[in-house]
C-alpha cells in the first residue's frame, strides 16, 4: 500500500497549483489505439506495472469492454509526471471511439482543456476522427496529435523512410485541414494546426511501447533510421528502453496543454452564457480556489458499494464533504458524502478537492449528467450539445413480473448515466422503450441490465425512430374548442435547414437573452419582423405570436403552448416527433370568463389546428439515416457496394487508399438493421466498416403510405389516414 498511499499524497499536494495541473482527454476513431495508450501512460507514471500495460487494458474495467475489447465508458485517472524538474499533476479521461458512444466524448471535452487525438498510422484520419476533433474545438479544447501503430508502416508494409514520412506528413496534413476548416469562424483560437517541428505531434507504437517527437529526438538523439534499424531486428525492449512512448506523450501534455490558469479565461465565455462582469464569472477565470463551488457534472457512474458517482471539472471554489449545494434544474440541496479523486481507474477519497481539478464525489443524488452543481444559485452551464439524437429503439420488458420495479428503476439510472438515451415508461402496459445512438449500444445496454442487475429481460426487434415535418407552406387553418367559444387561427411553413441546425446546436434557445436569440436566429435567415416574435422554441419548432391585442391571450399562452407542444410530440401522420416547422399564431378568439378557456377547452383547440395545418402543409415522414464507410480488398469491393444499394442506399464514392478500396454512401437506419452479419458473410470478413449518424430526410412517396400503416399499426392507432392526406 506504501506506494500508492505516497501517490495520493504526491497528489493532493500538487492539486492547490494549477500551473501544474494538465487536465486532458484521449480522442480517436475506433481501435486506433487510445486504450492501449493510456495505459502505457500508467505504467510510465508508476501506476501500474510496466510489463501488463497494453495488455491489461486498465481502463476497460466492465467486462463487456473486456469480451469486445473496446471502450465503452469513457473512464477517468490521474497521474504525476515530472518535466523539467517540475512535477505536474496530469488528470487524464480515456473516451470511447464508437460511434454508438459518442455522447461520452462530448461530456468528456467539457472537463477537459486538451485532448489528444490518436490516429492510426495505416488508417489515416477517418471520419470519427472527425467527429472527435469537431467535439473539442466546439468545448475550446485544444489538440495535439499521436500518430500510432507505425510499427506497422515499418514491418508489415515495409516502408522505406521517404515513403514512411510521405505518409506520416499526409496524416498531419489531413488533421491540420480539419483542424483549419473547423477554427476559422473562431474569433478566439489563433492558429491551433499541429506540426513535428513545434512538438505538438508524437509518433509511435502504443502496442510495443515506444514513441518519439520532434523534442524527444533531439533530448535522445534517436532518429527515424535508428527505430527502423532496431523496429527490423526486433529489438523492440531495446526501443521501448531508448525511447519510451509514455515520456514522449507526458512531455507533451506538460509542455502544450493549457494548464486551468490559461484555459479557463478563454473557455469560460465558451461554455457559460451567464453575467461575464459578476464576481462568480471573475472567480472562475482565475480558478480561484477561495470563490464560490463551481461543479459541471460530466459523468455519473455506480459504485456498488459508494452508490452513486457524480464526476466532472471543478472551475472554482473548493470541494469538501458536507457541503450543502444545488444542483441546476432542480429545487433544494444536496449534501457532499465524500470527495475523491481517480488513481489509476480507482477512487481515492481526499479531504478536499480545489478548482482546476476533476473530482469524484459521492452524495448529489439530483445531479445527472451534465448538471451545474454550485454554492450559490448561478446560471447553469450550456447544456452540453450531443451531436447525434437518438435514431433506433428497442422495447424492454421484465421476464418476471416482481422484477418490475427493479427494472424501472434501474431504466431511470441509465437515462441519467447516459442523456444520450432516452427512456420511455409505461406503466400500465408494463413495456418500456429505450431509444439510442444505433443496435450496440441498445444491445450493451441491454446486458448491462442483465449482467449488472441480474434482471432477466425480453427485448423486441429493434425499431427506428421517424420524424414528420412540413413540406410547404399552409393555408390559415381554424381550430375550435369543444364548446365553440374559442379560436385559433395558424399556419406553419417549413424552416430552412440553417435555421434547424442552429436551434439543434443551442445557438439559439429560450434560455437566452432575446437579443442574442434574435441575432442567432437572423444570422440563421430568419426575417427580422419574425425573429422579434418568437414565443416559443420546441425541439426544432418555432412559435411566433402574430396577434395583435387581443384580450387575455396572455394568460392563456401557457396553455397554447401546452397544445403545440402535445401536437409536434405526436404529428399527425404516426404520432412521431414533428421537426422543423415554423408555426404562426395569426389570431385568436377567446371567451372572456376565463372558466370557459381552460385547459379543456384551450388544448384540443390548438392541437387540433396544428393537426390540420400541418397535413394542409403536406406533412411527410422523415427517417434517418446513416452514413456508411466500407474499406475493403479491391475483389470484394463489388461485394460491398452492393450492400449499400440493396439497403436503398446511394454509393456517393469510391477510391483507392493504400492497398484497400473504400466506398462511401449512405442508407437509411431501417436498412442498416443486421448489416454487420450481411457485410461479414459478402465480404468473408474482410471488410471494415462505419456508420455515422446523417440526420433524417424524406422518405419516398411510394413508401410513405405503407410505413405510416405500419407504425400506427405498432402504436395501437386507427389505420386509416384521415381524408386529408390523399397527397402521396
């Protein structure tokens, strides 16, 4: 225990300086080596030994991650380096790089003020690489690169060193572009592109633990051709001892990673739309660790014995147990049980911990993830953006009827673990519906529920989640009350696509200042004369208040939009959610005892109305879809391709790169169901591939009708359309 009790110490000392402390996240696409990676990390810092790391994989510590060797939460732990006489405190998150699991990267930019993106050599930049890297310059989070697996490029495809540094300079250019293309509206990050000279770039092997820079190779005076000398005699101990991969990244970190006194200033007003002139803002800035507690909530984890875990990114203040704090969003305090910090994938408790640092603490029972956990009351945190919604669902039921209320509750533990989920109960038919990012992350989530809980449960075929939305303008389209004393009078027309992504990101949401709200949504095309109207913003939907003076309309409002919002939940065609409309409220006719315009009266009205505009606006069903990468041997690429066009797919491309073809296009989510059994057998295994999640579009008329059948059949609906939908 003696090393690990003076590890904590070393710890807690260094945590009250944040000059020293480097909080960063390990990003990249699907196996190209981040778990691996960090534990080589680890092991270079003392914390596991040093003949397991990569093999033990240390940060996958759920079975499920063990059995499909990947990661699947993302996984926090710190460590002590020292550089330049200097030891720095280095808190380090590993994230997961399948695309199922890309709400765990988002959450884990917001903690950190770094990320280090991993590339595999062989595969280049891929499109989750892409992803990743969006996700942190979106946070502020600056990157670095490490070029991976080059021990590959050596031995397998036996590169000489002018073909080898062609490749490796291709890598960083393909990073850098991304890097250019993603920065050049912000006005706050000068020029953040990575290169070998300035140090910012690492290559090595995570796998045989070797590693260099441009720095390393100047402190050890090893060069390419002495690693490909020893990579070709197998003299792989030797190049870990020369020049070990865990120095060369750690020195990295301390060297080009903000540390929380430079990052916070610039990622504050990123991440914070509160009064920047308060005394809490300027508390923040200089991660003053006397101001007031500032918490952001980035993970909630289960300890079996500490119960609930909530981590996340102290910005001020100190953490200590038996503080009494509240939690964005809900009413009342929680009280801090205890405060630790990771070692390692282990949770220490200290007795406090100060701004700049990640914390773990026990006790925030109304915290979930992405919660603004403070002192005093205070503007939360932006809700942290999760670029993808959910696109396939999957019903879950308890084999055996006692275990029902376990199976609620745990339902509801994973709807806060992970936000990226959505849970749906109903009691009264006992069948539960999780929706989420594509089939493996439902299918994990599942045997989580099984392994975990020890709940046996049956679930049904996966089932794709659809949206409606209106294709063109409507006519003014009246809605009565049942006691025909109140009317409404609405249109809705289709928002154009800028305007749509711009609420999605939360660049424009009822939270915020009218001002700002309404540049962002005129920046977005939105008139002027509409934008100063907004009433109301509902997922993607806009409400706008074109009434003039009209008695007690303002105390009804709450119940129109009660209405509106019980419509666009449930469009007209199969109860989907509606997206993208703009509804326009031009007049109302109101009964002046207010007995006679309740809710009884108020909501059918309005629901009715948005109904009938939208069929008059020739709602259509939108279904998502997916886009696909496949990189194949060049015989099987007909093999492949014919994948996507049997899915109703659309190949958009395909070339060569290095020995493999890849072919790219996209499908709809209902297709790509079980595509991973059918790509296997078309291709005798030879195939890579991945989707991403593309947004949703209109169906084809011709499947319209058939699909919409379907889903109210599902739903338990009356099959037949009402008159007005004759259009498809």
């Amino acid at each position: 225990m003696g090393r690990r009790k003076k590890i904590v110490q070393e710890c807690e000392s260094l945590m009250h300086d944040p000059e020293n402390i480097r909080n960063i996240a390990i990003a990249a696409h699907v196996d190209h080596g981040k778990t691996t990676l960090t534990d080589n990390l680890l092991a270079g810092a003392g914390m596991i030994s040093d003949d397991t790391a990569g093999q033990q994989l240390a940060m996958d510590t759920e079975e499920d991650e063990q059995e499909r060797g990947i990661t699947i939460d993302a996984a926090n732990v710190s460590m002590t380096h020292e550089y330049e006489d200097t030891n720095h405190l280095i808190n380090l998150i590993d994230t997961p790089g399948h695309v199922d699991f890309g709400g765990d990267v988002t959450r884990a930019m917001r903690a950190v003020d770094g990320a280090l993106v991993v590339v595999d050599a062989v595969e280049g930049a891929m499109p989750q690489t892409e992803t990743v890297l969006r996700q942190a310059l979106r946070e502020g989070v600056k990157p670095t690169l490490f070029i991976n697996k080059v021990d590959r490029l050596i031995s397998e495809l036996q590169e000489g060193p002018e073909e080898m540094q062609k490749r490796l300079l291709s890598v960083i250019s393909d990073v850098n572009d991304l890097i250019r293309g993603m920065t050049e509206e912000m006005d706050d990050i000068d020029d953040w592109t990575v290169s070998v000279e300035e140090g910012t770039v690492g290559f090595g092997s995570a796998l045989y633990k070797w590693g260099v820079s441009m720095p390393s190779m100047q402190r050890t005076g090893m060069d390419f051709g002495d690693i490909m000398e020893l990579e070709r005699a197998d003299k792989r101990q030797e190049l870990h001892e020369r020049t070990p991969l865990s120095n060369v990244v750690l020195d990295m970190v301390c060297e080009h990673f903000p540390n929380p006194n430079a990052a916070q200033p610039m990622r504050i007003p990123r991440i914070w739309r509160g009064d920047d002139t308060s005394e809490l803002a300027e508390q923040m800035r200089l991660v003053d660790e006397d101001g007031e507690v500032v918490l952001m909530v980035t993970d909630i984890g289960i300890d079996p014995h500490a119960g609930e875990i909530a981590a996340g990114r102290v910005f001020s203040g100190t953490l200590e147990k038996g503080q009494e704090l509240y939690v964005s969003g809900t009413a009342g305090k929680n009280r801090i049980q205890s405060v630790g910090i990771y070692m390692g994938g282990e949770r220490e408790e200290v007795e406090e911990v100060p701004a700049g640092n990640i914390a773990a603490v026990t006790g925030l029972k109304d915290a979930i993830a992405g919660s603004t956990v403070s002192s005093v009351e205070m503007t939360p945190f932006e809700s942290i953006e999760h670029i993808s919604e959910p696109v396939i669902t999957k019903s879950v039921e308890a084999q055996n009827m006692d275990d029902l209320p376990k199976l609620i509750k745990t339902l509801q533990q994973v709807a806060k673990e992970d936000p990226t989920i959505q849970v749906e109960i109903n009691e009264d038919t006992g069948e539960h519906l999780i929706s989420g990012q594509g089939e493996l992350h439902l299918e994990v989530i599942g045997q989580r529920i099984e392994r975990n809980q020890g709940i046996p449960i049956n679930t049904g075929e996966p089932i794709v989640v659809y949206r409606e939305a209106p294709q063109q303008e409507s006519r003014e389209v009246e809605g009565i009350s049942p006691n025909r004393h109140n009317r409404f009078y609405i249109s809705v027309h289709p928002l154009a696509e800028d305007i749509v992504e711009t609420i999605k990101m939360g660049e424009a949401s009822m939270d915020m200042p009218e001002l700002e709200r309404r540049e962002a949504l005129q920046e977005a095309g939105l008139d002027k004369d509409t934008s100063q109207n907004v009433e109301h913003i509902h997922g993607t939907n806009i409400l706008i208040d074109d009434t003039k003076g009209i008695q007690h309309l303002n105390e009804t409002m709450e119940l129109v939009i009660e209405g509106l919002e019980e419509a666009l939940d449930e469009g007209p065609l199969a109860k989907e959610p509606v997206q993208g409309s703009l509804l326009r409220l031009h007049d109302a006719r109101l009964h002046e005892d207010a007995i006679h315009r309740g809710p009884a009266q108020v909501i059918p009205a309005v629901r009715n109305a948005v109904h009938n505009a939208l069929i008059d606006a020739r709602i259509k069903l939108l279904e998502p879809i997916q886009q696909v990468r496949i990189d194949v041997p060049n015989d099987h690429m007909g093999a492949a391709s014919g994948e996507i066009q049997g899915r109703r797919g659309r190949v958009d491309d395909m070339y060569q790169e290095g020995d493999l073809m890849v072919v790219e296009g996209i499908a709809p989510v209902d297709e790509m169901i079980g595509f991973s059994s059918d790509i296997r057998s078309a291709t005798e295994g030879r195939a890579s591939w991945n989707t991403e999640n593309a947004g949703f579009q209109v169906m084809a008329d011709n499947l319209q009708p058939e699909k919409i059948t379907e889903i109210r059949e599902r739903k338990g609906m009356k099959l037949e359309l009402p008159e007005a939908i004759d259009y498809f």
